[in-house]
C-alpha cells in the first residue's frame, strides 16, 4: 500500500482533509482522508520537538481488485483504517 498526497485543507480546528492516490494491489485511485493534529511536545531525553497525528478513512475493496473469500454480508466491501503516527522535527 503507497500513499501520495496532493493536498491538506484545513476543516476545522487541529482537523484537515488529507487528499491524495493510493496504491493498493496494483490499482491506484484518489482519497480522501481525515488528519487531525494531536500536539507537539518536547522530548525529555532529545529535546526534540515531535508531533502527533491521527489519520482515518474508508475505501472499497471491490475498487482496489480484492476478491471477496467471504461475501456480503459476512464480509463488508468497505474498509476502514486508522493509523497514529508521531513525528519528529530534525535539524540539519
């Protein structure tokens, strides 16, 4: 799975639309994704400033080419997602 992005618009506070095309099984299609922006902290050992983010969506599985094993209604089309990620400002 690759995710490109090719825009992020605000949608509220700490919130953002995350647009972009996705590769999944060899199929690539435009999402959109919801972003929000959970903080920046100091670490206490590197003292570098790291950042958090939540990031949910929903695709299709018939649009990316996955053959249901197991269809409707024991297995749904849609997918959800959900990844947290945290990260850290580098100076060069």
């Amino acid at each position: 799975m690759i995710f490109k992005s090719t825009s992020i618009k605000s949608d509220g506070k700490d919130k953002y639309k995350l647009s972009g095309n996705l590769t999944f099984h060899g199929v690539t299609k435009p999402v959109t994704l919801d972003l929000w922006y959970s903080g920046t902290i100091e670490s206490p050992q590197s003292k570098a400033k790291i950042s958090g983010f939540k990031l949910t969506g929903t695709i299709n599985r018939s649009e990316f080419n996955i053959d249901p094993k197991f269809q409707p209604p024991m297995l749904s089309d849609k997918v959800q997602f959900k990844a947290d990620g945290k990260f850290k400002k580098i100076e060069y």
